[in-house]
C-alpha cells in the first residue's frame, strides 16, 4: 500500500501549493473550514489519497467548489492541515510525558521499557482516534509535498527529548545525544507506521521497538543493565 502510495508520489508536482489560503475568523468560516477537514478525513478512510477529489470533498461536504478553494488550494493542501494537526496531537502526548519524568533511561531496565511502549501505543492511539489518520500517516511518509510535516514533528520532539537527557545526564556528548534523540523519534514513527500494514505484529513491534530504544540510550549513557558484566 505505502508503496503504491510513493510511486504515485512522483506525479505530484513539487511545487504544489500548500499553504491554506484564508484563515477562518467568524463562527459560519469556521463551521466550513472544519466541516472540510472532517470530510476529508473520512473520504481518506473510503477511497484513501490517490482517489481523494476536491470535487469529492465539495459533494460530500455539501458545499460548492468555490467555498473550499476560499480556504485551500487543493487536495494536498487540506492534507497537509490534517497532517499538521495530527503531528500537533501526537507532539502533545510526548511532550506530557516527558513532564510526567518518563523520559529518563535509567533505574529497572524493564521499567523503562514498558514507559517507552507504553508511549508508542498511547501516540499510535491518536491516528486510531482521528477520521483518515491512518491513511495520513502513510502519505506523510510517502507523499513527497507532505514530508516537511512529519520531518517537522521529529525535529520538535527530539528537540524536547535531547533537553531533557542533556539536564539528566550532562555528561554525555552532546552532539551523540543530539543524533541519537533524532534517530530514535524518526524509528518510533516508523515503528507505529509498520503497525498500520502489520497489524498481526502490533504487540511485538512495540515492545521490541520500545526495548531497542532503552539499550540504545542505556548504552550511549554507560548506564548498566541488570543481569550484564557492567553491573
């Protein structure tokens, strides 16, 4: 399916606008502008990217071609809005985690496993909840116009991760740990998209993703792990 998607990908036009035209400021703009956003997201479900029309939104939506053009240009750019807010959802829940203090690697090695699964599947929960996020998770990591969104998304929770192992263990090389915090966002979305084409691998995929992450840190941070010869 991903695949598909991507080879698909190279007949859009890379200088697509993407840019929403017309911010909505009275309660009827507004009302339109999410009614189109809903609309999209569950036609996402229904007929998935390729097949997405803006005529398709218009019929379904009940409104006329010109009133969804007051506010986007195209399909891409009503995508990329959906994308943007989705990132901004699933950011929100890694960056409440981190203020819980679940970000740190150390203490039980098993302890610090279940946080990191615990965060993957709370963070796929998001897509789940959305109408079409699924499917605009795959066309973030597909649709050339669409990446910046998700590129966009790591940058800011590495950002947030790196600060808080740089206050925790101020030891540590800084531009490791700066890679390392990018490294590891950017597999734990591409952990949660594989579950969408393996769902049958959910549980394990998880976990094992999860207990990649915590040895990773653990060992850039010489911090033992029970039961080794560090101990």
């Amino acid at each position: 399916m991903a695949r598909r998607i991507a080879r698909n990908a190279a007949k859009v036009e890379p200088a697509v606008e993407l840019e929403t035209k017309l911010a909505p400021s009275q309660d009827r703009a507004r009302v339109t502008f999410e009614l189109i956003l809903e609309v999209t997201g569950e036609l996402l479900s229904e007929v998935g990217v390729e097949r997405l029309s803006t005529n398709m939104i218009c019929e379904r939506a009940g409104i006329t071609p010109p009133a969804l053009y007051r506010y986007f240009p195209n399909k891409y750019a009503i995508l990329r809005e959906i994308g943007r807010r989705l990132m901004e959802a699933e950011d929100a829940i890694v960056f409440d985690w981190l203020k819980e203090g679940k970000g740190a690697v150390d203490g039980p090695l098993e302890e610090a496993v279940r946080q990191r699964a615990e965060l993957l599947a709370r963070v796929r929960q998001v897509a789940r909840s959305q109408p079409g996020g699924l499917w605009i998770l795959r066309a973030m990591g597909a649709l050339p116009v669409l990446r910046e969104v998700r590129a966009e998304s790591v940058r800011e929770v590495a950002g947030a991760l790196f600060e808080q192992l740089r206050v925790s263990y101020p030891g540590a090389d800084a531009e490791r740990l700066h890679v390392a915090t990018l490294l590891s966002t950017a597999l734990g979305s591409a952990a949660n998209e594989m579950v969408i084409d393996e769902p049958h691998l959910e549980s394990r995929i998880t976990d094992e993703m999860a207990r990649l992450t915590t040895l990773y840190y653990r060992d850039l941070l010489s911090i033992p792990n029970e039961g080794s010869d560090k101990e």
